[in-house]
C-alpha cells in the first residue's frame, strides 16, 4: 500500500501525538489510520448522496 503525506497544524499534531500515546497505538501513523477508517465507516453507513453530503457538512468538511 503506497503513503501519502498530510499536513497538520502544529498544535494538532500534538494532540495527536498525545493521544496516540496515550491510547496504546504504535504510531502516530497508525493512531490517524484508525481514526480515520472509523470516520469514513460511518459516513459509508449512510443510505443516500444527499445523505452523506449531509454528514460531511454537519463534520464540516464541506460547505
């Protein structure tokens, strides 16, 4: 599987960081991995476009 890099604002980058840490992860990597799949897993739950356009403006990811 080929990584892409992402930038993150620094004070992001530290909460990540800790909570990484903190909730046992082996990586910051794998930390954003699995926070992200999760993410994505409820989005892909949704029934309908309209659906999901919903939920990503609720998350803020689109206006």
């Amino acid at each position: 599987m080929g990584k892409e890099k992402i930038k993150l604002d620094k004070s992001l980058m530290d909460k990540v960081r800790k909570y990484a840490e903190m909730s046992g992860y082996s990586s910051v990597e794998e930390f954003i991995t699995h926070c992200l799949e999760k993410e994505i897993a409820k989005i892909e739950e949704s029934d309908s476009e309209e659906e999901i356009k919903k939920k990503l403006k609720g998350l803020g990811y689109i206006s």
